[in-house]
C-alpha cells in the first residue's frame, strides 16, 4: 500500500513533512515497471515537478489518483487536459518564489549590464595586471525595462528594479490596472527597450514568442534576461543574433533542453548562464516543498487545495 507517489526529487525537508502524514513511495527509489504494476492503483496522490509532470505512460498506471501536486509555479510539463479528462485537480506553488526568483532576474540583469562575469574574470585571471581594465561597460541605472509576463513574479521583478530608477513598461495578453505603460506588441517594445525581462511561462501559447525581429529589435546594445522559461526564446535564432553582434548580450537562466545547453551558447562571451537557479535557495525550496505538500494535506482531509491551477477550477 502506497498512496502518495513522489516522482520529483525532494528535500529532506520534505521527506520528514511527507513521513509523518502519508505512507510514500518515490518511484526512482523503486524498479519502476514492477511497483507500479503491483501498488499504482493504490495510489491517490501524486507529487511532481513543474518540467516533469506526471508522464503519460505512468499516469495511466495510476488508475485512483486523485490529485497531482506539482511543485513549482510553472507547470507547463503538466497535462491538465489528461487530468481534466480523468476529473484530478493540478495544484502549483505560486507566491511563495516571487521574491527569490525576481532577485535570481535582478543578479542577470546586473550581471550582464555591468559585464560582471567578464570583469570577475579580468581579475582572478591576471589579466588586469597585464593588459589592463575591459572597456567600460553600461550602467544599469535609468535604463528602459520592458517585462514579458507581468504577473506575480514581473511585479516583484519590478519593485526590485525600483532603486535603479528604471522606466519600465510591459506587454502581455492584456493592459493591466498597474502604472507601467502596456506595449500590445512585443517587437515594438522591444524596440524602445534597453533590455527585455522574460518572466513568462512555458507553453503552446509563448513558444518562441522571443524570436529573430524582437532580437533585432533590441538591438546590438539590447540585453535580454530570461528567467521564465526557454520554451519562450527561440534559442538558433539567439545564438545567431549573438555571434553576430545583432543583440548585444542576453543572461540566461532557463534553456530549451534542460539541463542541455547547446555549446554554441556555452562558448559566447557576451552571455550570462545559470543552470535554473529561478527559486534555488534553502528558504524558498522549503515554502515551495510545504506549499506542494500542504495542498496534499488538505486534498487528504477534505478541505479545499490551497493552490489549483486555473485549469482545474471546474473540477473543484
Ligand atoms: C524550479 C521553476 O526549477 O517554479 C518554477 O516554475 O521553474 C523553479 O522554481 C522548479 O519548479 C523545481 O521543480
């Protein structure tokens, strides 16, 4: 008998928290084939990650569940159409990250408008000593911000930026009720930007909505950060827009191939890399972990999910 199933990695943090309220099991723990043909249709709940979601293959092995808690906000590798189908609500953990994720934004945005990685490179090399200081970079003060994706997470990138005395404007779906100047067209933001902040989710509906004329549009001294998703960028058209000097650097936390980053984009200079570290920090992975396990908790007990996703509402 196991009625939790957990097929993302989790912190010990969570391992005790899930202990002491479900009888458990983590699939990479077991011969995956064997368990769930012996135990799947005991299973009711099902942990996961917001890239994995809960495989096709699997799922259909999981005849009783009732509920996936992912965890993470972004839950593009979810399947709310197959979950929908079979009446089992998708929870997610928003908020909780919004301010480790909008600083995560700042670091890149900072990164690349000062150089940083270059410049801390200049030193612990020797360099400075023998060839002297790099040319001077861009400030990041006053500058035009435009953010892709002002929801939770764009608003608090931009209170965050506030200090830097930005102009910032966003585009989106929609104009929302906020004192940033709506762009209805991402080229033409783009345009008027010194840099472009992705925030946005993963999914059909921004697949490669940063592509080759938003590149151009940015311009040789444009900087794009992205911290959404790599689904967003098309990524063959950012290596060429860098090599050839079209866009002027881009700081890159989220890839198209997770954890693959193409080496063409490994071997530009004027990128900034970090391998997804959106929300990594000790405290924030632990709100998110209790987050995705209280939504459990409450499914569990009757009482309603703390976070569904909106594709669930007609099932709750
Ligand atoms: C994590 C994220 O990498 O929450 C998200 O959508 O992208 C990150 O916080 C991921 O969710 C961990 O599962």
């Amino acid at each position: 008998m196991s009625e939790l199933l957990i097929l993302s990695a989790i912190t010990d943090h969570m391992r005790s928290r899930i202990e002491a309220a479900f009888d458990a099991t983590v699939l990479a723990d077991v011969d995956q084939d064997a368990w769930l043909a012996q135990h799947g249709a005991d299973v009711r709940f099902i942990l996961t990650g917001g890239h994995l979601g809960v495989p096709a293959d699997i799922f259909a092995r999981l005849p009783n569940a009732e509920i996936i808690s992912s965890n993470g906000v972004g839950y593009d590798g979810v399947d709310t159409d197959a979950a929908n189908a079979r009446g089992v609500p998708v929870c997610h953990t928003p908020n909780v990250l919004n301010q480790e994720v909008a600083t995560t934004a700042l670091m890149l945005y900072i990164a690349a408008q000062r150089n940083f990685e270059a410049e801390m490179a200049n030193a612990r090399s020797g360099n400075w000593e023998k060839s002297g200081n790099l040319p001077l970079a861009r400030s990041a003060d006053q500058r035009k911000i435009g953010i892709l994706g002002l929801g939770r997470i764009g608003k608090a990138i931009a209170a965050k930026l506030a200090p830097f005395d930005p102009t910032i404007v966003y585009y989106g779906r929609s104009r929302q009720d906020v004192p940033f100047p709506y762009y209805d067209d991402l080229v033409a933001m783009a345009r008027d930007c010194d840099a472009l902040i992705c925030v946005a989710p993963g999914g059909a509906a921004t697949h490669h909505l940063i592509d080759r004329a938003v590149m151009d549009a940015l311009g040789p001294e444009g900087v794009l950060v992205n911290v959404g998703r790599g689904s967003v960028v098309d990524e063959v058209a950012l290596i060429s827009a860098l090599q050839e000097g079209r866009l002027g650097s881009a700081a890159l936390d989220v890839f198209a191939a997770e954890p693959h980053i193409p080496e063409a984009l490994r071997a530009l200079p004027n990128v900034i890399l970090t391998p997804h570290i959106g929300s990594a920090t000790v405290e924030t992975r632990h709100a998110m972990g209790d987050l995705a396990i209280d939504n459990l908790i409450a499914w569990k007990n009757g009482q309603p999910l703390i976070s569904p996703v909106p594709e669930s509402a007609g099932l709750l």
